[in-house]
C-alpha cells in the first residue's frame, strides 16, 4: 500500500445513511447512523497473546474513564485494568483497503470488513431478494484467529463502546444470535454459538469475568464478542454490524427507510444477514474487480475505492407513501440531493442505479423547482426569467419547503447565494444524460414541457433580446434580491465562485445546448433544436473569442478577471454522455474551440498556476482551495476526451492526492473534497468523489 | 428568594422524559428529551433595547464559533454579530421559582414557563381528554413586553440551538402556527399571528434579517420567535415547547409514547397545546398551591418545587401491546423504574397518581421477580431463599432480561452488588402502602401469592431455623455469587451499604411486618399473620437491645459497626401509611422501640455525628456522602411521626440543603441526590426527592 494505513474510511450499507467508519486511530470511527461524521466510537478489536491473560488490539480506542466518573464509587467495576490490553505497534499493522473489502492484520489476528458495491434494483420492479440483499442495512466482518503455531485456545474480541445519547447498550441473545448493540439503533452480532456476548463498564470487564451472569451487566459502556480459536486451529468467525432506524425520519415529507418494509427490527437485519453472510460477502468481494484488474494505478485504485466507500455512507434511501424516495446526503453538511453533486454523482449512478437519477430529477420537478424573474447587475431591472431548481432539498433529515433549499440564502454574492443558473444546467445535463445513456425517451417524453421550459429559462438568462445572446449567462436571479448568483464552487474565489459570465458554467451551458440541440430533434421540436443550435455556436464562438495573448482563456469573460481555472474544461463531459461526441473533436466543427480549450488546460497545468508545489492539481490559479472530486472529473476530460498522455507530471499530481487523502491528522475525516493546500479544510466526509468512476471508461 | 436565581431545573411535560431545563448560565439548559443530564443547547430570549437594534438577553446562551467553523469561507452569514445582544446584567435579573411556574424579569422583559403538577387519570377509564390535556408533550411560555413607557416599537426573541446529533433545525409554518424546531423532536411554536419565525446560523441573524426569505434559511444552526410590541403597549405572548418521538423507543420490550394514541406529530402537539393554552396553563398555575398556602418555610417550598420538577423530567409513560406501561428513569443513570426509587416516589405517587404504583408494582412481578437461595457470610452453604425482585427493569430505553436488572452484579460486596432483600422489602412497601392509601384491596387478592411468597422469602433471609429468626436479615442471595448484598445506599461505606444485619433495613422489615401482620388479617390468612406479628415483635426486641451506652444504635448490628446513621429511623414511615400508627406512638405496644429510635435520632442529630458544619444533615457519621431525598424523608419522620420540634438548628439545616442544591457550579445539575460534604456529586438530575411532599402532610 503506497501510503500509511491509519485513515478513516466508511464501511457501509446502501441507502442507509450509515457507516462502520474505521481506520484512524483511537476512538475515531464506530457505528454511525445520520451523522455529518465519524461517530467517535472506542472499538475494540484484538487478540490474546500467545503467553495468554493479556490481550493486543488495533489502535481504535481511547479510554472510558470520564464516562465512568459519574459512577463516583471508587469501585472495581468502573476503574479499567489498563494494562490488560496494549495496542499493536504500527509496524506490526498491515492493511490491505479494496472497494468491497478493508482487511487488517496483525500477529496472529485478521478482520476484514465487507461493504456492498453492487448495482441497485430499481424497487418498482425489481427482484425483491435481490432487492433485499442489496439494502439490507448491515456491513459484514470475519475476524480470523491464526492459532496454528500455538499449543494454547486464545481468545479474540471484537467490540465497541456506543455514542448514541439516548440509548443504552445491551446484549442480545435471540434465537441463536448474539451479540451487542446500542438501543434499536446499532449492532453486532453473530451466530457462532462459541461466540459469547457481553458488556462491561470497560472492555477487560468484558475480557475477564468471573462469573459468567456479569456479561449482561447492562449498565456497562462497552461491550464485545468473545470468540476464541482451539490450540493449533486456524478459525474464522462471522459477524455482522447492523443499523436500524425505524418510524419516520424526516420532517417536511414524511418518509421511512425503505428497508423497514422488509426488516421489522435490527434483530431480523442481524437475523438476514448472518443467514445471507456467505453470498453477500461474495458479492462484497466481487466488488473489489470494479476496482481491480483495470489498468489503474495503486493511487486511482486507491482514490476510487475510497470515494466509492464515501458515497454509500452518504446514501439514503427512503419511502414515501410506497413510492421510494433517494437522497444522497452532503457529507459533513447534510444537505439532501445536492444538485451541484447530484450531476458529479450522475456517472456513478448511472452505471449502478440509473432508477435513482431519474427518482432525484422527478423529486426536483415534482416539488423543487421555482420561476423567477432576471435583471441585469448593473440596472436591476427585471425581465422575463423562468424556471430553475434549487440548490438541495433540505438537511439532515429535514426536507425544505417546496421550491427552495436550505441553502439559498437572498440578498448577497458569495456563498449561500442562489445557484438559479448552474442548478437549471445540472437538471439539463443529468436530464439529458440520463435519457441518452439509458434510453429511457418516455422520461422526455414525459417531461417534455419541463425541458422546454429549462431552455427558455436559459435563453432568458443570457439575454432578453435574442439577438444579443452570446450562450453564457448574463442576467442574475431576481431571488438573489440584488446580489449575484454563485456556482457549486461557493467557497472559492470569484474566478469559480461567480456564475453570470463564468467561463466553467459557460462551457457546461454548450454541453447543455449540444444535447438539447438533439433532444428536441428527437422529440420533433425542430424550432427549438435549431435555437439550440445556434446558441450551442454563439456560445463556442464567445469562449473561443476571450482566448488571451498568453494562451488561456480568463475564469470570468468580459469582467476584467485574469485568474485560470482547471474547470473550464468540465463542461465537456456531457457531450460525451450524450452521443454528441464528434463535437468533441479536434478536427470537428468545434475543432477551434476544443484546440482553445486544449490549449487553455496546457497552459494552465503548470506548476504555480493550476500546480500545487507537491504536483497536485489547484482548480483556480487564484484560490488554494482545490477540490477532488472536480479534479477527477477533469484528469478524465484531460485524458479520454482531450487526448492527452498521461505522464509523470500526472502520476506525481495522483500521488499528491493520494497524500491529502492520508494526511496523518485531517484523514480522520475519511473521502473529502475540499482540499486547501494539501490540508482537508471542508466538505469533508463527503460523497462526491465517485467521479473517479469515470476512469473506468478510459481507453 | 432565598438564594441566587442561576440554577438549572426541568420544566417537563408529564411522561415524556423531556425537559425544557433552564436557569444555569451558559449554553446550560434547553429541550432535552431521554437525556440523564440538560441538552446543553443555546437558549435565546431577549428584548430590544429602548434605544432600538441592539437586544438585551438572559444569559443562557455562549457562542457557536466552533460550531460554525466548519462553513470555512470567511462569509458575513458564518460570522455572528457578537456586538448585537448584549446580556443583562445579574442585578437586573429575577426569578420566582414555584412548582407550576418560573418566571424571569429583567428590564421590560418577563418571561414564564408553565409547567404541569396535575394528576394522572388512570389511562383505563379516565377521561380522555382530562388525559389528553395532562400527558400532551408540552410545556408552556409566555412573554411579555412592557412597552408602555416607550413611544417606539421593541422587539423581543425566544429561541434556541438544538443538539440533536441526527436532525437539523427547521422552520414550521403550517396552519396557523409558526415555530422553529428539531426534526421531528422538538419545537417551539406559537399561533400569534404577528410573531416572526426564522432560522440564521447565528441568532443575530434571525433579528436583523434584510430579507424575510432568509427567516427561512435550513441550513441555520440557531432558530427564534421574535415578536413585537406596539409603543406603549403591553403586550403577551404564547407559545408552546413542544417534544415529540414516534416509533418503538425501547427495546427488550417494544413501546411507544403512550401520547403517541393522541398526537401523531409534533405539529399535532403544538396545535393542541396552542388551542388549549389558557386551561392548561391555569392547570400549572394551580399547582402551586400545592406548595403555596401551606405552613412551610421558603426553604422548604423551594425544594419541593425543584424537586417536583425534576421527578416529571424522569418519568415515561409508555404503552405496550395497547396497555400503559409506567417508568420513572432515574436521572443521570436513566435506571428504568429502579426499585429503592419507587419505594421513595411512593407518596407523591400516590397523591398523584396511584394507579402508577400499581403498574409498576406488576411489571415488577410479571417480568422483574426471581428466585434464589441463601447464605450466611462464614459457612456460603446453600438455604432456602424465596422470591425477590429486580434492583431496575433496565437503562436508558433498554428494557432489561426478565429476571434481571441493569444494575446488580455478581461476586461483590458493595455498589453494583445485588439488592435482594432491600427490593423485595420494597415491594412488600409498596404493595401495603398501596392497598391501605387507595383501599384497592383487589390488588391485594390478586397478589395474595406473591405477598405470601414475598413473606416467606423474609424469613428464609432472617435465619433457616424459625426459632433463630430475629426479626432482621442474616442471609446473602445466591446471586451474589459469595458477595453480599448492599442496600439503596450503595455508595455509602458499610454502615448504610451493608444490607445484612443493617438498622435501616431492619426498622424498615419492622415495618413491612407490621404491614403484614394487618394486611394477612384482611386476607385471612391468619397463621401469616400471627408468623408476621411474632417477626414483627422479635425484630423490636432485637433493634432496641443493640441500644449502646452512649445512646445509639449501631448501623451494623452485632458485627461491631459503630457508625450512626439517620436512615435508623427511616422504616417508621410505612406503619404510618399501613394503618398501623398505633404501633408509632411512644404510649403504644412499641413504646420501648419508638423511645429508642427517639433516643437514637437525639443523640446522632448533633454536630460532628451527624450534622455537617454548615448544619446539613449527614446521614452517617462515617460517610461524607448525604442524599437529600432521605434527608426528606426522615425530617418528616423526626416532626411528625417522632414528634419531635422544628427548632432553629432544623432551620438552619434546610438553609444548608438550600445551599447545597444552588451551589454556584454544581446547581447546572436541576435538583440532585448526593451530596458529598456540601457538593452535588452523583445521583444528579434526579426524580427522587419528592419525598418531600411528605411534608403536606405535617400537622
């Protein structure tokens, strides 16, 4: 493994807003359901010595003693024997991180934690054991005692101390499981019957009882599986971590797990899927080739692993009077269905649950949509607007009022601004794509009068006269009262930050008109293809024209801005979804502007200005802040569409990210986004990275 | 008052175990629900200064940069205006502090919270909407303005930061009610048309909002209602604090909130706490006669309305299966229903709500109950025990193993150790108060088998050979597993730990006996009563001739203890409640007992023994570690049972006890149990000292 292994990653069901989050040292990780990070959980896993009474555990615990000071009594039972468990020392700790499984070994102790990655059923119409398989809200671990060289039994352990603040722990003991868990919320459990469960006020409680009647002591914090391995046997035991959440759980719509229709409690989760165990960690372990076997680097195989682990962390699958309903939530901030991530997530969705792009689009139309009016920054006059989505749709588990997010805020020009424009583009490009990859024309069909309204919303905000349309946006949003619209890029500088002229969201609107041009063709709406058309040409025409002396093309046109941006090659991957690949070729008819676009990212790519002095990539020459999911994106531009080699300079700008990634303190925060000067600063926690998927289709 | 107003209390609604704790400075209090300790939320209520734009606020709040660091953009929404509200001074601030009722004035502003002291009906056959109106998951504010000598408009907000780890704020706006909450979980709302609710991510956000829109901002981590009075006008306003959880919230046993029959949301809370507003705040209002218009001392009506407080903070009334299923958690350790509590809750409970003794007197013998046999300390050979019950039914919404507690453990002697023979007294306590206070002698057929088994299982645990029995316990559970048993009192030294040959336990199995003697009369079973009689006479005889020279009985008899306790005098409380006061009156058949115990209390009352220096009482000479509700308990037992006068040294101790619960640091604690030399030190937050309402009941 080309870099340290103590970093956090998710391990996690699909659709369950949860993660097994583990890898970073001390009480780090743990079992976390809804939460915008890590649940800071001690877990405890280890392994007897060979001399035996004593115990060695990974390094993913702190110590219990403020818990244990309210139970103020000087008594054995709340002072921990530190000296019974000593962590292994990191030399001694391999790790070997796959997309399906992350597997941990020490002396004598293994475990491998096995995570889904698989497609999705679309659950109206769907395979209902396939369906259940998939969602079953549950992540799987074998921990493997290799006591073939020892004369003695050892034991090993495998636990952890819940943080939920409004329930208890407990032991479970139902019809031949056992196990431990916190309330109805989390647990783990097994159905090995040499398997003993229990807790304790601390883990060596747990370890060393005497009597066997203190393992269900239900005060204790802790508690842990005991398993134990014969003198000279090689065995490995099977152990489920489950979450459960039942009722409804969130507020504005009101929506159940789409699980609990087939799971009644975390008792039949534990039940299915210890019964399941062996081919759902096949299936786990299969999901390691999406990965493997490709002609990836160690970094991209790590990076795209990683990212994937993210995302399912972040997924949320719910119902709504018996229709299903999907969120992917915003990482640390918690905002549900992004729109701005939704069509990063898009190429990643549509390759395992294109059900689930097509459930988000119909949840924009249906309820998060709204009509504005636009004015120009400099009169504020108002003129005719139209349609656009909002930003997301609500946070952590609260849906916002119909037609607006959480985020939108009126009144100002940076961050929390409106994202009217770049979020009428992301339903364009994700409508689009999605039709063309999957075919599905009744989704066009069906939504044929909101595609004609998203495009007259874009013409009208580029201009009010047709003739002086230009293809960028040039008019703000009425909701902004006055201020100015931003993109997804909210938190850098203006050369990213500001829509209205913006040389990324320009790009991304001739991807739009591309598509659209041959949308409304299908659709018969040849008036409409032919306005595509020329604005797809006027669009090009402008970019191509703002082509500097020195070779780039400035972030914001006709503004004065001389800062250089990595994204501005971004647009250029929806024409490649939507069967509009020949414009993107040299010798194409948008053979000037693609060679203006080549010769931008050449000149940009260079160290000290889209460069970062460790070689990795820095999105704006003006911003430190640089974000990873975007690079992805754009390292697949730059390689599939825009035909460049990949070579050193290359490798070293992955091995840079691979570095930010496992920053030894900021990789508590397991795939994040938002990377300033190699520190993790924001976003983190975060589901966007599966961009990387995209690497998969390189040539 | 009496002491300095900055204390924490619950202010709860009946059986929701939620609290809307305030009074400790800081971020302090706030909507907690299921919590063993405040919810450590900002709370915001303030007024417009008279000069207009700034505020003046309680000082209930601190800051939430650190909660705001994560939106790392350097943007005027994450940067609160620290400059706008300023606090009132402490000199400008005061409390009335009753049991229905808290009021706070400063300046023009006065805010009270309403809070129920009712009556429980009995959920089968009460009145449903006398049930309604008592267990509806709200208690109730209002605030006033007094504008009239100022010729401009003012402002004033009422708000807070929720903590809930899974759900962000919210906005609520729907039919006729406008409100901020949490998820699904809890909200403050009001239906006065003219109030402003909004979210900012700091609360001078949702005060100087340029644009109402931004009321609406989801991602806002702080939410208000501001409301606003016309110059020179008067003006008060309503609003609701509001807690709702739906779904199975326990597990071992599946329950529900038995509120959840009535109000399916917490919308459905706040509609119906807002339309029956006026009555059910003259409810609260009414019940502080319950403290008011007596003969009690400031000191005294101040802690029994503290106390009182905090009992409905701990208590949860579920439903399981259709039928109502009552706990009371046990505050910082949310214990459920611990056994020594419910023996001390008994006589508020039985003022308030008999039909809760009962319930939970057959949870007790349908799941908590179990069998063992006895031992002596020096020989550990195995007698016959008897039936005894569960120290608690469980902790923190985990219903325990039927047969078990959360609490007892094997193979100690001291705090976790089990409690057999204090519980199972308890719940022969229990039982005859209940049937002699509420003449359901039903109960007492319907349990006749236990209450003989219970008996038998007495004198199993006094000595294996009738004619050695000496009234007191001499034998461990089996359970112990070669331990012993400790009493309630468990994290005491042994003089009140030690359950066997205890004098606390000993009066107290004098009085159960007494209990008996009379109650298997009634039940004609009189070869019992006659046993119970001669048990009852010998346990006299035994406890009066340990009498020392100095004039006390030792706390441990007959094993050279010579530590004093209070709690001697402790178990006279149940002949009071048995219909057997003749038996406590110095002319009676026990008048050499009664002088005794007379004698004894005399002679440890006094400084150094057991009075602490500041005159609290101690209740061992030996231990440092008081507990308030026992204080309660035996002061009403020395007054009114001991006849004794209530001179100035008892002022002066419930001058100190005062102090102990105000302490400037520990008071953040609402009303707490054990006091270690003056300091709040465990048993914090906790339902226990409504023994107090015994004092009512003073001639």
């Amino acid at each position: 493994m080309p870099y340290e292994p103590f970093f956090n990653a998710h391990h996690s069901p699909v659709g369950a807003f949860a993660s097994f989050t583990l890898g970073y040292k001390g009480a780090s990780g743990g079992l976390g359901i809804e939460l915008g990070k890590p649940a800071d959980e001690n877990m405890y896993i280890g392994l007897e010595t060979e001399e035996g009474g004593t115990y060695q555990a990974f390094p993913f615990f702190g110590d219990t003693e403020e818990d244990l000071a309210r139970f103020a009594v000087g008594n054995d039972q709340t002072e921990g024997d530190q000296s019974l468990i000593t962590h292994f020392s990191d030399e001694e700790i391999q790790r070997d991180f796959n997309a399906g499984t992350d597997t941990w070994r020490a002396g004598d102790l293994e475990f491998t934690i096995y995570s889904p990655v698989r497609e999705i059923p679309d659950p109206e119409g769907g395979n209902v054991q396939n369906l259940k398989d998939t969602i079953v809200p549950a992540v799987f671990v074998e921990v493997t005692i290799d006591n073939r060289n020892h004369a003695k039994k050892r034991k090993a352990f495998f636990g952890y101390q819940g943080e939920d603040p409004y329930s208890g722990m407990r032991r479970i003991t139902s019809s031949g499981i056992q196990g431990i868990g916190q309330g109805r919320r989390t647990a783990i459990v097994t159905n090995d019957a040499a398997a003993k469960a229990g807790l304790g006020f601390t883990i060596d409680k747990v370890l060393n009882v005497e009597h066997e009647f203190n393992l269900g002591f239900g005060l204790g914090l802790c508690g842990a599986i005991v398993i134990e391995a014969e003198a000279n046997e090689k065995k490995t035991f099977q152990l489920a971590v489950c979450f459960y959440r039942d009722g409804y759980v969130t507020s504005g719509i009101d929506t159940t797990y789409y699980y609990t229709q087939y799971f009644s409690s975390i008792e039949e989760v534990a039940a299915y899927a210890l019964d399941r165990f062996q081919p759902l960690i096949d299936h786990c372990r299969s999901g390691n080739q999406l990965v493997d076997g490709q002609k990836l680097t160690d970094e991209q195989r790590f990076m795209m692993a990683h990212s994937i682990k993210s995302y399912y962390g972040n997924t949320q699958f719910l119902e709504n009077n018996g229709k299903p309903l999907w969120v992917v939530n915003e990482g640390e901030y918690r905002m549900m269905n992004t729109f701005d991530l939704t069509v990063d997530q898009l190429f990643y969705e549509l390759k395992m649950s294109p059900w689930t792009v097509k459930n988000v689009l119909e949840q924009f139309t249906d309820r998060y949509s709204y009509k504005d009016t636009v004015f120009f920054p400099e009169t504020k006059e108002q003129h005719p607007g139209g349609i656009s989505f909002t930003h997301d749709m609500g946070v952590a588990n609260v849906f916002s009022d119909p037609g607006r997010s959480a985020y939108e805020f009126a009144g100002i020009d940076d961050c929390f601004s409106f994202m009217t424009h770049e979020e009428l583009v992301n339903w364009l490009c994700c409508a689009s794509v999605y039709v063309s990859q999957t075919g599905d024309e009744a989704f066009a069909v069906k939504h044929k009068e909101v595609l004609v309204e998203a495009f007259n919303s874009m013409l009208h905000r580029d201009h009010p006269e047709p003739e002086q349309r230009n293809g960028l946006m040039g008019l703000d949003s009425s909701y902004t009262k006055g201020g100015a619209e931003i993109t997804t890029y909210d938190s850098l500088d203006v050369s990213l930050g500001q829509a209205r002229n913006n040389i990324y969201l320009a790009v991304k609107c001739w991807g739009v008109y591309a598509a659209l041009e041959k949308l409304f063709q299908k659709l018969e709406l040849s008036d409409l293809s032919r306005e595509a058309g020329r604005q797809l040409r006027s669009c090009a025409e402008t970019i191509t024209s703002e082509m500097t002396e020195e070779g780039y093309i400035p972030a914001v046109i006709t503004e004065g801005n001389t800062s250089r941006i990595i994204p501005a090659i971004e647009g250029l991957i929806f024409p490649y979804f939507t069967d509009c690949k020949e414009y993107l070729k040299e010798e194409g008819e948008f053979g000037t502007f693609i060679q203006a676009l080549k010769k931008h990212i050449e000149n940009v790519l260079k160290p000290g200005v889209c460069l970062f002095e460790d070689g990795g990539w820095k999105i704006s020459s003006t911003s430190d802040n640089s974000w990873l999911s975007k690079i992805y994106l754009c390292q697949f531009i730059y390689r599939e569409i825009l035909e460049f080699p990949w070579g050193e300079q290359e490798k070293a700008a992955d091995q840079a990210h691979v570095k930010w990634l496992t920053h030894p303190k900021l990789s508590y925060w397991s795939w994040s986004d938002q990377i300033i000067a190699g520190e993790i600063s924001a976003s983190r926690y975060y589901p966007r990275g599966v961009t990387s998927i995209l690497w998969l289709l390189e040539k």
